[in-house]
C-alpha cells in the first residue's frame, strides 16, 4: 500500500509512460493489487532558476506531516504502509523515516506511527552515495538551492556528500535496530542518461554527454548490509526506471 497525497493534486509526470498516455501506478497496478490505495505525493524538483532553499530535511518533514495527516484525516493510521520511490524520492522517504523514528514525545506520536506502519520499500534509482551530475552545479551557482544541489552531487574524490554519508549511517542503524527489518526491494539502470547542457544564459536541456546518473553500488547501498535483500537490474536509463507502457 502506497500511501501519501491524493492523485489530484500531485505531479505525477516522472511516472508517466514513455508515450506520455498513461501512469502504471495508477492504471495498472490497482488491478493487480486491489487491495491496496494507491496515492502518490510530490515536490518541487525544478533546480534550474530556483528562488527556493528548501533542502532533503524540509521535503522531507513535509512528506511526513502531509502523510501522517492524511492517515489521521481518513482514519486510516493501522494500515500498512509500502513505499515505491524514484531517485531524489527515495532519498527523501529516508530522511523522513529518520525523522519519524526521532518523534517520541506523546504530541508526535502521529508522527512516529509512520514508521511504525511501514513494512516495504521499493527503491528504483536511488542515489544513496549521490547522483553523477556535476553540471547542475554550473545551473545553481549563486541561487539558494545550491546547497540542496551539493548535498545530491558526488564530491570531486568520487566519495558521497556530508549530508549522504550521514543519512546512509542513519538509515542502517535504522534498519538494524527494526524487527521486523523493512522488505526492500532496489533496481538500478543499465543505460547511460544525458546529462544537463548549458545551452546559453538561463537555457538547459538534457543534452548533454551520457553517463550513468546512478551507479548500481550506489542504488544498493540501502539499510543494513549484513543481512539480504533484492537487487535488480532494468534495461532502462534512469528516468526509464518507472516509465512503463504496462503493468
């Protein structure tokens, strides 16, 4: 179960089909899972141009007091919980969890019920060690998402960001501690993706040189490591991941 903000006022284009006709979570996957509420919540992605410093902890706090609202409103908090994340979704859904596992005083107690009902998570791209995508640094130079950005980038020695390795630490002490530990299911790409161009003063497009935005090490650097989880391969590139014409 998929649980979040409603279908009607969220963006839902990274997950729409190739031809642009449909979204799988919404049109497929319902009649294999009927059973479960499919809902979806999104963010404001656009970096290029940004008047906004919102960084992974803000977006964050606001999926999680959007969700726990939303469970509370439809009274809905015993329900279980099943994440599918797509790159930077997935780096905020961590953070989130982080955060619902510090909410222990009474008055946060709606707050901690998230964690408490989230059992699996399907992580498609995710940059746990950071995103191959130096360009971007070019478009936000001097805007108040650069330090948004930074946190996202790897560093010039190939390491992840502060921001990244600590989030990994945190999230595997997370995961240790938990009994039952979440079901977790990765994929990562196989196909390179264009990166960002700078085209001229405040034009972008993504034609630039191809390379792999998420490297499979860093889509499986997930939780604890000692103990076994799914890997899988998509003969797709990065946005390719959850782009499908059927279920």
């Amino acid at each position: 179960m998929l649980e979040a903000q409603d279908w009607r006022v969220t963006e839902i284009g990274s997950f729409r089909s190739t031809k642009g006709t449909s979204v799988w979570l919404r049109d497929y996957v319902p009649n294999d899972v009927p059973q479960a509420r499919f809902v979806t919540c999104g963010y404001e992605s656009a970096v290029a141009e940004s008047d906004s410093n919102q960084g992974i902890q803000d977006l964050a706090r606001t999926l999680l007091d959007l969700l726990a609202i939303f469970r509370r409103n439809t009274q809905t908090q015993k329900r279980p919980l099943c994440f599918v994340c797509h790159s930077l979704g997935g780096v905020v859904l961590k953070e989130a969890l982080i955060i619902s596992s510090k909410a222990t005083e009474p008055k946060h107690r709606y707050l901690q019920e998230v964690l408490m009902a989230t059992h699996g998570l399907v992580l498609m791209g995710v940059p746990n060690l950071g995103l191959r995508h130096n360009q971007l640094e070019t478009v936000v130079k001097g805007r108040p998402n650069k330090g948004f950005v930074r946190d996202l980038l790897l560093q010039s020695d190939g390491g992840p960001s502060q921001f990244l390795e600590r989030l990994t630490r945190d999230f595997a002490d997370l995961d240790r501690q938990r009994l039952p530990p979440f079901d977790i299911i990765s994929y990562y790409e196989t196909k390179n993706s264009p990166t960002l161009a700078v085209l001229g003063k405040r034009l972008f497009a993504m034609k630039g040189p191809k390379d792999f935005m998420v490297t499979k090490i860093s889509a499986e650097l997930i939780g604890h490591l000692a103990r076994d989880m799914d890997h899988l391969p998509s003969n797709t590139d990065h946005r390719g991941l959850v782009r499908f014409e059927h279920s």
